[in-house]
C-alpha cells in the first residue's frame, strides 16, 4: 500500500490550506445556527386596530349597537369630525379606518331601503377587510330581522343583534406532522457544505496528482517492480477515502447541532443526498488534478470553481432570489441540483411520490454528471498514456 500512504502523506504537507475551508464552513455554520430565527406562528389571532367613528345621524340605538359592537373588535379614537385632523390621523397611523355614518341612516335601515355608509381607509390595510367583514355582518344580520320582523323595535333589534352576534363557533386546527425548526438549519448548513467540500477535494487531490504527474516521478514509477493497475487502484482508494473522510468530518458537526433530527427521513435525506454530492465533487476534482500544472493555478482553480458554482447555485444566495439566466446557467453544474433537493427536503413536512420522485430526480443528476466527468478524466488518462 506504499501508494496508498504516500496520498496520505502528500494530504498532511498540505493540510494548512484544507483547514481553512474547514475552520471557514465550521464558523458559517455556527454563525448559522445562532443567528437563525425561527418563522413565527402562523396561526391566526385577532389584532384591535384603531378606527375612528363618526355619526351624523341621530343618536339612535342601532348606530349606538354598531358602535359597541365595533369596539369589542377594535379600539375606538376619538377624533374631531375635520377632514385635515382626520387626514394626519389616517398619515400618521393614529387610524387605519374611519368609518362615517350618513345622516338618515337609522331611518333608512328600519325602512328597507339601501344606504351606504362611508369609509375612509390606509390603502392597501389587511385591517380594512376585517372591519369591512365586521360591519357588514352586523348590517346583514339587522336587514334579515328587519325584512322577516318589521314589527321589532329598535331595542329588540338592538338586544337580538347583541345576542346572535355574540355567539362564536371554536375552531381547532389539527396537524398531523408538525415541522421541526430544525429543517431550515439543517437545510442552510448542507448547503454551506458544499462550498467547503468542493474547495478541500480539489486542493487536495490536485496536490497529489501533481506530485505523482510529475514527469520524473511518473517514469520512476514505470520501472518500479509494482505493476501500474496496482497502483492505480491503491490511487482510487486514496481518493476515495480522502473523500468519505472528508464528508465524515464536514456531517460530524450535524449530529451535535441537530442532534436526533439527522435520523428522521428528512435529515437521512440530507445525509445521502451531501454523499453523493461528494462522489460528484471528488470526480470533478479528479479531472481538475489531472489538467492543472502547477500549486498557483490549484488554488485559484479551487476558489474559483468553489465560488462560482456556490454564488450561482444557490448556496450563498437563495435560488428563489436568483434571476431564470442565472439559473439556467447554474443548471449545467452538480451544485444547483444539490441545493434543489436540499431546499425541498428541508421544506418537507411529509414526504409523497411527487416530492421524493423530485428529490431522486436531482441526486441522480449530479451522480450523472460525477459518472460523465470520471468518463472524461479516464478517455484524457488513456489519451495522454498514448501520446506519451
């Protein structure tokens, strides 16, 4: 196994600039980790605003009924009834409704006949659908009591209106699975983990291939007793192992983040799908070992491809926010399809044919392209064996 050892001696001279990627993805993940705020209850809940009401009518029970019905739902200010004090009001937020009614409203109402009442809102207020439900169900409910019994008087109108409207149906929303404030975490740290695993792969395994493609070197090991299928074949194995090592030390700290999470079907996904990722990015950094010729161009080939493919793929930048050109480029790299299935696994609450089919769909494209890359890098061997 002398080739074997001497890939992993040839890993520990360069060891320094591996830690670096190391140490850069263990501090964005911590910094991840912390800085990260889980998405707030969406479950709905009442919120008072503040509306401001004003009658030009007589101050009859039904507008009085309206009033207090309108104020167990929001909170009522008082203000003058000018429309410049009522115009800052609205710009300065005091209000988000106003609500004016007509003079001859209550007259109007008990007789059947149809009457606005007036409105003026913040544009474009959530709030305003809520008072505008509000209102209209108590008008709607004092129309049908007024159309079937037009004999009630205003205060048996006023006292059914309170008694109907009062009442409330409880509603329980029930949720078979519940999603674990873990999953986006786990799904931005797979994410960053691609950027430090490119980057490692490719320094190191163009730091052995430039030892051991070194023209002196190469024609030393043709006279040597060992056979050139064996050393191959000890030089896969190093690159292999060097590759699970690494993808073992970036996971490592996703159990201790994470903790029992990683063993559900989303973080096992996640895991998987980070490994053959790995395979992929080891076969590229094979091919990048066997084209560079010299420790410059290693490490600007390392940054450059680790980057890019991470800026336009979506690992630093969300590939919802990314433009479809940008997008459309970043498809043609393992990267883009890796982050895909990250983003979907990580959204999955549960998981159907339709959403594991799409997540498959993208692990088996990035093997492709680590399958179409490793053919590339045997047919340039094979041809430079030839012409050698």
């Amino acid at each position: 196994m002398q080739v074997y050892k001497a890939f992993f001696r040839i890993i520990q001279k360069n060891r320094g600039q591996i830690l670096i990627y190391l140490v850069v993805f263990m501090v964005l993940a911590l910094l991840l980790t912390n800085a990260y705020n889980p998405p707030q209850d969406t479950d709905f809940t009442k919120t008072r605003v503040n509306i401001a009401f004003i009658n030009e009518d007589d101050d009859s029970q039904l507008v009085a009924g309206l009033k207090n019905y309108l104020g167990e739902y929001a909170n009522l200010v008082d203000l003058p009834d000018d429309s410049q004090k009522l115009q800052d009001a609205l710009f300065f937020r005091q209000v988000v409704y106003i609500l004016r009614v007509p003079e001859g409203f209550t007259t109007a109402m008990l007789n059947g006949q149809e009457i606005q009442l007036e409105k003026t809102i913040v544009p474009d207020s959530p709030s305003n659908i809520y008072m505008d439900l509000l209102i209209n169900k108590y008008l709607n409910t004092a129309k049908t009591y007024i159309t079937y019994l037009p004999e009630l008087t205003q205060t048996e109108l006023v006292s059914y209106l309170k008694t109907d409207l009062t009442k409330e149906t409880e509603v329980t929303v029930i949720s078979s699975v519940r999603h674990s404030d873990n999953a986006e975490k786990s799904g931005y740290y797979f994410n960053y983990l691609s950027y430090s695993l490119f980057a490692i792969l490719i320094l190191g395994v163009c730091s052995v291939m430039l030892v051991f493609n070194d023209t002196d070197l190469k024609r030393r090991n043709l006279c040597s007793p060992m056979r050139s299928a064996t050393m191959n074949v000890q030089m896969i194995f190093g690159n292999i192992s060097f590759a699970v090592l690494t993808w073992m030390v970036l996971i490592s700290a996703s159990f201790v983040m994470y903790g029992s999470y990683m063993f559900t079907s989303n973080g096992l996904l996640l895991l998987l799908n980070s490994f053959i990722f790995t395979l992929a990015a080891l076969s590229i950094s094979y091919l990048i070992g066997n084209l560079v010729k010299s420790r410059g161009a290693m490490s600007a080939v390392a940054n450059v491809f680790a980057l890019g493919t991470s800026f336009i793929s979506g690992v630093f930048v969300p590939q919802e926010l990314l433009g479809p050109n940008v997008l459309a480029i970043a498809s043609f790299t393992p990267t883009y399809w890796y982050v895909k299935a990250n983003n979907e696994i990580a959204a999955a609450a549960n998981f159907n044919t339709d959403t594991l089919q799409s997540i498959f769909t993208s692990m088996v494209l990035v093997l492709a392209f680590g399958v179409a890359v490793l053919g590339v890098t045997l047919v340039l061997i094979k041809q430079r064996r030839v012409e050698g």
